[in-house]
C-alpha cells in the first residue's frame, strides 16, 4: 500500500475548498422546498394525536367542503393505490415479525405522528387549515413505552402478533468458553446503560415533489434523500410501477444522518396521487412534524458485562440488548443492533465473546439508522465498562486499556466476533492522544481540585474507538440477511474537448463528494479539478447505485472513481501508444499527457487521445470509440477507523452545570484525500456525539407523546456549547482498498458520546457517582450527586 | 407549522396604531414577532388581525432624561444592548438585553413586546422588575404611567389593556452594584432560572422563571433589609414561590438554583 500523500505534485492530501460551498452559501442550491412545478398540489398528512387506539370513524366531509380543497383522502380511499407494503429490507432472522405497514394508517394508530388522512389542496395553509377539521374518534388502548415493559407483552403493539418481540439476534461462537471466562475471572463487571433516543434533526426537513411528465406514463421523484437509488427500487415496487418509468432525483439534500437513508409514506403518498391526479404532488415536512413522522435513532437498554483476570486483562465480553424497534419497522430498523453486534469489545483483544438482540415493537415513531448505527452503541458500552472495570482492578482509565489494546503485530486482527480487522496500530494512536492532552498534568490538577474541594470538579474521560464501515462486502451482508449489495459503481467520461465527466452511484448530502471525487481523478489524470464535472444523486444520469451511509463513499465509491479512472487511462494508453507507433509499455504518463521513454518531444496530451477516440478515424484494430469506462466495485471487507477521543469537562457540583472544556481526537482513517473535508466530518460528528452526551433526548411521557419535537425543546447544541476541537491523526492505509482509505463519516459521533459520559462520571467519581444517564443535564448531574451523598 | 388565517396592516404612527387596533376585536400589535409568531404557529393565539408597529421609529429610542433614561418600546434588544447611555446609567439592562437569545432574535425582538408579552421565562421583564422601572402605556384617553410591580399579572398576562400600546419604559439612574446570573444550558436557549440583582438605595432581586410572571424575591430582599448574611438571604429567597416544571428542570430543582444564583448573584454585587 503506497502512501498517496507522498506523491509530490498530486492534489491528494491537500485541503482544497469544497466545489459545493459557493452554491450553498448564496443560496443558489435547490432543495426540495426550493422546486416549482406548474399546478403543483400541496399535500398536508393528518397525524394521530394518540399513541395506541382503533380508529372508530374518520369524517372527512368538513375539510372536504373548506376552500381550495381538492381531495382528502384515509387509508381506505387509497388502498388500490398499493402493490406492496412499505419495505423493511432487513429481516434479520427467518422469524422475524414484520407487521405489514402501509403509507396510511387503516383501522388502528401505533403511535403519535401515524399518518391517518392526507388533504390535498393549492396551497399548504389551506391544506393545513382542512385537516384541523377532521374529525377522528379513537377508542385508546393502553400503550407501550418502556423497553423492559416490552418484553412483559402485558400490554401489546400489534395485537395479532401475540408478543412485542420482533426478533431474537445471537451471535456466541463459544458458549462454554464464554461461559467458563465468567466463572473463572477474578473481576466481573456488568451494567446497565441506556441509549435515549434521538431525533436526527438534519438541517434540511425532508420533502418530496413528484411529477407525473406530460407524456409516456412516467414520473419524476425529488426526494430529500440520501438513497435514490434505493427509492426508485422500493417506490417502484410498492407502487406497481415499472422501474423504467421511474426517476428519482435528490436534489441538493441538507444532511440526513441516516434519517433520510429510508423509503418513508410521504414519498410513496406523493407518488400515488401524482398518478391519481395527473399533477405534481408536493409535500414539505414541518421541524416538529419532522420529530414523529421522521425516524429517530438509538433507543436501547444493554446489559454489558465483562469478564477479566487479576491483572484486569479481558477474558470475556458479553453483551444482552434491547433494541427499540418503535411501532413499525423501516427499511432498516431491525438491521440497527446488528452494525454494532461485533463490536462490543472494541479495541480491546478478547477471546470469549457474546451478543444478543432482542428487538422490540412500542407505540413510538419507528427507530432506524442514526449517524453511526449500532456502533456509537457498542462503543459506549464498551468504553463506559473499561472505566468501570479501572476502578474495580484499582488502575487508571488509561492503563486499563493499555494492557488491553490489540497489539500491532495481532494485525489483520481475527476479531472474536468473526470480523477481521484489516489494518492498526493502537499503541501508538493511544499514546499520542494522551501526550497531547498532557494528561498525567491534567490528572495532577485534577487530585489538586478535589484537595481543595472545589466545586468545579474537573473530568477526564476517555474514548477509544474502532468501527466497521465501508458498507461492503456484499457476501457478508448476504449472511447478515440484507436485502442488498455493497458495492458500488462509477463512470469515467472523457469527452471530445477532453472535460471530464465522472458519474457515480453516492448519493452525497453535505458531504462534498464533488470536490473529493474530482480530486481522484485529476491526481489520476493530472489534470486541473476545474476540468471534471461529478454527476450524482439523478437516477436517469447514474443508474447504478448504492447510495450514501454508513461512511461508505469514499472506501467504496471513491475506490470505484479511481478504478474506473485507471481503465479510461488504460484505454487512452492504447490508443496513444497507436498514434505514436510506439508500444504501450514505452509510454509515460504525467501532467496530463502521454510521452515516449526517451523521445520527451514525442508527446501526445490526453486532449488529442479524447479527441481521437471521438473522431475514431484513427483506432487501434477493435477498439471502440470514446474514451469511457464504468466499473461496479464490491470490496473484499470492511475498513476499520479508530481512534483516541479525549474530553476534559468541569462539572459545577453545586448546579450540576457541566462544561466541555477540552477536546482532543486522534483519528485514523488511513489516507486522507481531502484533510479539511476530513476535519469538518469529525467537528461535526464530534458535536453530535456529545449533543447524545449531555443534550438531546426525545422525550416520551407515559401516553406516548412526545414532548419535546420542536427545536425550541429539543437541544441540538450549537458551536457556542463546544470548546476547540484538538485534532491530530495517524495514518495507517487500509490494505482492503487501493486508495487505502477507511471512513470518518461516523467516527466522531461514534467515539465522542462515552468520552464526554466518561468526563462526566469521572468528575465526580470522589463524590460516589459511577453512573450518569443521558443526556448529562443539569438536574440529572445534581440528583446523582445528591443520591451519592445518601 | 403553519398559523390560521389572520388579515395584516402596518401602523404610520401611535395614533393609527390605536385606531387600528380599536378596529378588530381579536386584533393583536405586532413589533418583533419574536414572541407572537411562534405562538401563532402552535395556534396557541389565533389574532384574526395584526397590527404592524414594528416600523415606528418614533419609539425606538434611548434619552437620557435626568433621574431616568427613557427606552422607547421598539427599541430593539441589540441596540439595548449597545446604548452607551444605558451602559453608563443602568448597565445591567445592556448586559441582560445581551444574553437573550441569539443575535437574529436581539436585532428583531423589542423591549416592548417582551415587556407587553409578559412572559415568566423572559429576561428583560425580570431586570426591569429589580429597577423598579416604571412602564408608559399610551391609550385613546392618554397616557398612564405603571410601576413594573403592578404591572405583571400573572401567565402572559399584564396590565396593559388590549388596545393601550406600550410606547416608553423609565428605568431610574444610581445602580451603585448589579448582577445578573442566567442559567441555562445552551447560549441560545432562555434561562431555566434567571436572577437579577440591583443595589440602588437597598437591594432589589427578581427572578426568571420562577413563576408565571416575573417575580420579585421578597424572602431574600427581607432578610437583607433585616441584617441577614449572603448566605441566610439566599436561603430564604425562594419563601413563598413555587415554581413551574418542565423538560428543563422540576420545581424543586429550580428552587435550589435559585438558592445558589442569588448568593453567586449577591457574592458578586459584594465584589
Ligand atoms: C429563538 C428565540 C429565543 C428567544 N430567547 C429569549 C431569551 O433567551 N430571553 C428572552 O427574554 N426572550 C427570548 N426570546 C423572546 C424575544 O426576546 C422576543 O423578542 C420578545 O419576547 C418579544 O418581543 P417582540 O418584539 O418580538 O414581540 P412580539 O412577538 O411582536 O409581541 C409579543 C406580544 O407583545 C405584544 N406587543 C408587542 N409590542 C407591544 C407594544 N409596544 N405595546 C403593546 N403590546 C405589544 C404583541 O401584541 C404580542 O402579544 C426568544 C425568542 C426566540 C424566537
């Protein structure tokens, strides 16, 4: 594996301003809200105000008869519309239960923000208005909220399931080992910890258009999505309509996080009544709309345990979850545990190891993929029992995971959960992380504070993570029972006046796929980024797709860029070494042109080779016009990044106020094409994990409602709340992709979450705290504070 | 969210604004829309009418009038914020009018419509409430003047009749020592528990959001008329409030940050 960022004149490693910025900031970006279409009709989706309860009667007559109405429809005007239900494309176990869920609810709502009419009028206030005059009578069932309350079945989600339990998911390659590692250890830990749940808030609500064309029969879908391609495939199968007559098109998409990696009702609503009205149907989502209509993230109770000897070296990790499925499942809600099922013993070399899920059905919004998906989980509950597992052994945090941490030689690591991870070096990223912080110093400081009793208490906490992401091996996902493959395709067109267009199956929202995929191909070429154009993100210009998730673009798509780069430039070589009537191997290629060994005059730009290969008067014996090249990608594993996260906060005891003073990462997401792109992935992921940490948290009361969907109550934290982000880095290349690169989309969502938790208890560790739910609010501090005092 | 239906029309001048005003039952002002417009959003107030005073520069003012300085209702919170005249006489208002919010709600918001709303959680009303400032309301009959401690009634309610418009507030000179502490827990966000305090002769402390209106601490301005130590006033300051739950906080918990901002709050007017 070469380094690139050696390469001397290569813009690889460069941080090069973002192509994308210019038109977002003027605001010549369209979003989905942005698009005009002649006669559009503006939908307005009626939700339940209850969690639980069986629709007696719906009337729709008033809002029918109010101004600028055109129809109202419920669950059972629309059925014929439907050749399937939605998709969940994950059916993690051969029993799994998968309740059929349509775009509208019929005889029953499952939780508050279930769709149960749709209005259509000319303007959304007019179809806003209308709704509030449907008249809905529920007979209210008592409902289901607490995870653990689940499983009891007392009281149920789906009647006719007989049970709330969607599926059971193990994975214990060596029970008896695993069994004897517990029996055998000097130390066991086990706790329980809490994964609130999250609403994504991307930036952008979601929103759809969709446009029946005047002709043909075919539409035109704009979605707010990360996954067009997949929604052409769900929306066409749901609809009955052909694939051929689909397009599906996401416009500039203002982030999504995994909430917009679904196939959700408003857009096969949308859909049906573009071809039932033979008009556009738009539909925009409300913020607070936006809390129950849109999934939401995280949302399990884990029991986490491990096993170590005297030294507190790991001989065991085992981990028994519940897994909050909400009412329905989504494309891929029970999939979710799953992406963290291998590793919950995280950096750390173990022999023993065990996961089960247990996924569960509750009268809330339906849960699914959430910046990280699984693997914030596991790395919290991992991070969170090594500093526990420190103080029963008597050792430093740093040191308990320093005897523990796989070693560079272990390399490709045989993870105990099947996984191979493919490339390292933990030592060294650990060591770097804590010298930078000076750490020992911060700790002295700390021992000074608590001498004195401050009441600022200060705490250091730490996070080492390693994830899996590069979504993937298509045969691993085939053993995982998804529905779908894991590579990922590009095309390389070089055209006649040699601009350059590269068209590739990501789908990015924010992430500037532009800039990074033009600058492969013109470290490739070497040619000016000015000169390539990326295509993305239409279904019509990129057929082929797998779209955007799981930080797998780059590994995956940016792989498939490159490769398809090399193949247009073998092409080229060809039809060069023709022209100069020299052989292939005598050719080099630099700075954008082909030159004889030997002969420097003999030069033949990749101009003069694009605009050959167009006139095609002058071919090699059977090559094809054009100088074009599409290759589908499907990686041979995973990437594994990791990292060090560092949080140092100050606790205020007397109001529990906590303070992020510090922040330090180590990040290693092997080679890096475009550093400043990288740097902005962790700032964000960073800010996001910590908002789990001690702000964000959808609140349910004991009905079901959710209290707090709008953002005045919902707590995104803003750049006010964060301190500077210390970032350094090592670089390890993965050996699975020629790039070399793994992923940074997730890591600092990933690994910042249980570095602020474990600041936070680690504060305040003299006073008696070991445990702090999240989030860390003020009052939750003070209580735990209060509670330790007895 | 998207609020009922309501007509709009935009007031030249005081005079217009009241006969506007007069003109529809269910009419409501309209300056920053800070506070309004949301509500109208939650159709928690569905004014069938709004009268648009937003634009009347007659009352976007600071004068220095001798005992007092006068603030125009329309004065906005950011140019609160950077009138020097307040930062020499009354400094505690310019540095609470700078914690409200964020910047696109300092440079729209008004004194007067926070005032006018009435709003518990609010922060200016709280520092107002501690200076003893006395609001102007300007109705068809004329002009009457009402001390800030008559003027909160209870939740979004004050005495300003609906068509009286809030064209002044007085806030008197000689703040020999202040202190402002608001808690919350984004910059952004309103206080959980705000208090003000303001020695000028004696000590006057009011709270944010300790109540349904904004709310003079009498336990503690008692105890440190009677001699009491920071620490004893501070105790006793919550006697007599019961303050709201909500996400953010329960009442009980309120009532220990209160407990604790005040003594902060009164430790610093020490020095
Ligand atoms: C995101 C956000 C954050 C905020 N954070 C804070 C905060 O931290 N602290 C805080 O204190 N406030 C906060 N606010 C509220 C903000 O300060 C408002 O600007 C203020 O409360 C109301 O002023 P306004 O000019 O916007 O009034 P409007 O919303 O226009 O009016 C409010 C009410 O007062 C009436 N009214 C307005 N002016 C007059 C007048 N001259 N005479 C008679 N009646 C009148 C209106 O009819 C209406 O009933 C926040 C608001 C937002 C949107």
């Amino acid at each position: 594996m070469t380094k690139i960022a050696e390469h001397d004149m290569s813009v690889i490693g460069k941080k090069v301003l973002r192509r994308e910025d210019p038109a977002l900031l003027s605001g010549e970006s369209k979003f989905v809200a942005d698009l005009e279409a002649p006669g559009v009709l503006n939908i307005f989706v009626l939700r339940s105000s209850v969690a639980n309860a069986r629709i007696r009667s719906i009337n729709v007559q008033r809002a029918k008869e109010a101004k600028g109405i055109v129809a109202v429809y419920t669950a059972a005007d629309l059925e014929s519309e439907w050749a399937a239900p939605m998709p969940c494309a994950w059916p993690v176990t051969a029993d799994m239960k998968n309740p059929a869920h349509y775009p509208l609810a019929k005889d029953t709502v499952r939780y508050v923000g279930d769709g149960i009419a749709v209005v259509v009028a000319h303007s959304t206030e007019e179809a806003a208005d209308a709704a509030s005059l449907i008249e809905v009578d529920y007979e209210e069932q008592p409902v289901v909220i607490d995870l653990e309350e689940a499983l009891s079945g007392r009281h149920l989600v789906h009647e006719s399931l007989g049970t709330n339990v969607s599926y059971v998911w193990e994975l214990n390659p060596n029970p008896v080992g695993l069994e004897k590692a517990f029996t055998e250890a000097k130390y066991v830990v086990s706790e329980r910890y809490v994964q609130q749940r999250l609403i994504p808030a991307a930036m952008e609500p979601r929103g759809v258009l969709a446009v029946p064309s005047p002709m043909g029969g075919d539409y035109t879908l704009y979605s707010a999505t990360q996954v067009p391609h997949i929604l052409k495939v769900m929306a066409a199968l749901t609809l009955g309509i052909s694939e051929t007559k689909l397009r599906v098109i996401a416009p500039s998409v203002g982030g999504g996080f995994g909430s917009k990696l679904n196939v959700y009702a408003e857009e096969l609503i949308c859909l049906a009544l573009s071809r039932k009205h033979r008009l556009p149907v738009k539909w925009v989502e409300e913020r607070s709309e936006g809390g129950q209509a849109t999934i939401q993230g995280r949302g399990q109770v884990q029991y986490m345990e491990l096993a170590a000897d005297a030294d507190g070296k790991l001989l065991g990790v085992r981990v028994n979850l519940i897994a909050d499925m909400g009412a329905y499942l989504q494309l891929v809600t029970p999939g979710i545990p799953l992406l963290g099922a291998f590793l919950y013993h995280g950096v750390y070399h173990v022999a023993n190891y065990g996961f089960k899920a247990t996924g569960v059905f509750t009268n809330k919004t339906p849960t699914d993929a959430y910046r990280g998906a699984g693997r914030p989980e596991a790395t919290y509950a991992i991070e969170r029992a090594m500093d526990a597992l420190a103080k029963k052994v008597g050792v430093d945090s740093a040191e308990i995971r320093r005897r523990n941490l796989i070693q560079p030689e272990q390399f490709p690591y045989n993870s105990p959960a099947g996984l191979i991870f493919d490339s390292g070096d933990y030592p060294k990223n650990f060591e770097m992380a804590l010298e930078k912080l000076g750490y020992s110093k911060l700790r002295e400081e700390q021992a000074q504070r608590r001498l004195q009793s401050s009441t600022k208490n200060l705490g250091i906490g730490i996070s080492f993570f390693v994830e899996m992401c590069g979504l993937a091996p298509s045969r691993v996902l085939a053993s995982l029972n998804y529905s779908a493959g894991g590579w990922e395709s590009a095309t390389v067109r070089i055209l006649p006046t040699s601009k350059i267009q590269v068209v590739t199956g990501t789908s990015p929202h924010g992430q500037g796929h532009e800039t990074s995929w033009a600058m492969i191909v013109a470290d490739k070429l070497g040619v000016p980024i000015e000169d390539i154009e990326v295509l993305h993100s239409d279904t019509a210009i990129a057929p082929h797709g797998m779209d955007t998730y799981g930080s797998r673009s780059l590994s995956v798509g940016g792989t498939a860029v490159h490769l398809a780069t090399e193949r247009v430039l073998d092409k080229a070589r060809k039809l060069a070494a023709h022209q100069l009537e020299v052989s292939e191997e005598d050719l080099d290629y630099g700075a954008g042109a082909f030159s004889v060994k030997g002969a420097p005059e003999k030069v033949m730009p990749l101009a003069g080779v694009a605009f050959e290969a167009f006139t095609a008067h002058n071919l090699p014996e059977g090559m094809e016009p054009n100088l074009e090249a599409s290759i589908s990608w499907d990686p041979p594993n995973f990437t594994f990044p990791y990292g060090t996260h560092l949080a140092v906060v100050e606790v205020d005891s007397e109001t529990g106020k906590v303070e992020l003073m510090r922040y330090l990462s180590v990040d290693d997401c092997g080679n890096q094409i475009n550093p400043m792109i990288v740097e902005g992935q962790i700032h964000g992921g960073i800010a996001q994990g910590v908002a789990q940490a001690l702000y964000e948290e959808a609140v349910y009361d004991e009905s079901g409602n959710l209290l707090n969907p709008s953002l005045a109550d919902y707590l995104v934290p803003s750049a006010a709340e964060m301190p500077n982000f210390e970032l350094g880095q090592t670089v390890t290349p993965s050996p699975t992709n020629p790039l070399g690169v793994k992923g940074i989309g997730e890591a600092g969502t990933i690994a910042s979450t249980p570095a602020a938790i474990n600041a936070v208890v680690d504060a305040l560790s003299h006073l008696g705290v070991t445990n702090i739910d999240m989030p860390a609010s003020p009052e939750r501090v003070w209580r735990a504070i209060q509670s330790a005092k007895g | 969210m998207y609020p009922a239906k309501f007509e709009y029309v935009r007031a030249l001048d005081v005079a217009d604004a009241l006969a506007k005003i007069s003109s529809d039952e269910d009419a409501k002002f309209l300056a920053g829309g800070h506070s309004l417009v949301p509500l109208m959003k939650f159709r928690l107030a569905t004014p069938s009418l709004l009268v648009d005073i937003s634009q009347l520069q007659e009352l976007a003012y600071v004068k220095d009038e001798g005992d007092y300085v006068a603030i125009g209702a329309l004065t906005r919170h950011h140019d609160v914020e950077r009138s020097g005249i307040l930062q020499s006489h009354v400094p505690i208002l310019p540095h609470v009018a700078g914690m409200v919010g964020d910047p696109q709600v300092r440079h729209r918001g008004t004194i007067g419509g926070s005032v006018a709303h009435g709003d518990g959680a609010s922060d200016l009303p709280a520092a107002l409430l501690a200076l003893d400032a006395t609001m102007v309301a300007t109705g068809s009959v004329g002009q009457r003047e009402i001390p800030a401690k008559n003027f909160f009634k209870g939740f979004l309610e004050t005495d300003l009749s609906p068509d009286e418009i809030l064209t002044e507030i007085r806030v008197p000179k000689g703040t020999k020592a202040w202190s402002y502490k608001k808690f919350n827990r984004r910059a952004q966000d309103w206080a959980i528990v705000g208090v003000a305090a303001v020695k000028n002769g004696s000590t006057k402390v009011a709270f944010v959001n300790m109540g349904s209106s904004p709310l003079r601490s009498t336990g503690c301005e008692g105890a440190l008329n009677k001699g009491a130590s920071i620490t004893e006033a501070a105790e006793l300051a919550t006697e007599g409030i019961d303050p709201p739950s909500d996400l953010n906080a329960t009442s009980e918990f309120r009532i220990h940050l209160a407990k604790v901002l005040t003594r902060r709050a009164l430790e610093e007017m020490e020095g």
